[in-house]
C-alpha cells in the first residue's frame, strides 16, 4: 500500500512500468505519475486520487507521454480524470474501471481501446 500524503502515490521522472502484484494507491494528487510512459501488463492495481489517477505528460520529447496497458485490473476513483496521456492511450488488454469527477480518459490525441475491457462508473 503507497499513502502519497503530500503529492503522488508512486512518480517517476521517466518510465513507470508495472508488470505484476496488488498495488493499493492512495494520493492527494496523482495517483500513478510517469513522465515519459506509463506500462501496465498485468497485476491487481487500485488507485483513489484526488486528482488525477494515472497521469503521463511529457510532450517535449518524441515517443513520449503516451499510457499503455495490455494486461491486468485497474480501478481507479479519480477527484479529476482517470487517465490523463498528451501523446495517447493505447490498451490491448487487461480491465479499466474509471470513476471520475470529469473525464475518463483525457488524451488529446490518440486513443485505442484495441481489447479488454472499459468499465466507467
């Protein structure tokens, strides 16, 4: 369990990758932050933010910025957007469950739902 009382949960100033086990985040601001990327393939993951849930947004370098799942539960309870990716959103498999307070998934240019499943609450 990752308490992030003051800023975010779990926050890497590049790449955040996840490949397996139960993470329970909770956060006064986002609850997963990866500057460049954010990988999920696989694990059991539970994120209650008062911001954002899952936030990536380097847009300053190419290939960055961008949020990819392909495997795994994600439930996340967001004070503001679920998902948040300034290059794209990318899952090809896994499940989402978005309950937000504005928009589930907040990417201004690419997003592809390719398999898996979205569940917004």
């Amino acid at each position: 369990m990752v308490n992030g009382n003051y800023n975010n949960g779990i926050d890497t100033s590049n790449d955040l990758k996840i490949v397996s086990g139960n993470i329970t985040v909770t956060a006064v601001n986002n609850g997963l932050k990866g500057n460049d990327s954010i990988g999920i393939m696989g694990g059991d993951i539970t994120i209650t933010s008062e911001d954002d849930g899952i936030k990536t947004d380097n847009e300053t370098e190419t290939n960055q910025g961008f949020f990819y799942m392909s495997g795994g539960t994600v439930d996340v309870t967001a004070a503001d957007d679920g998902i948040v990716a300034v290059t794209s959103v990318l899952a090809t498999g896994g499940e989402l469950i978005l309950s937000t307070g504005d928009k589930d998934v907040n990417c201004d240019n690419t997003v592809d739902i390719a398999d898996g499943i979205l569940v917004s609450k």
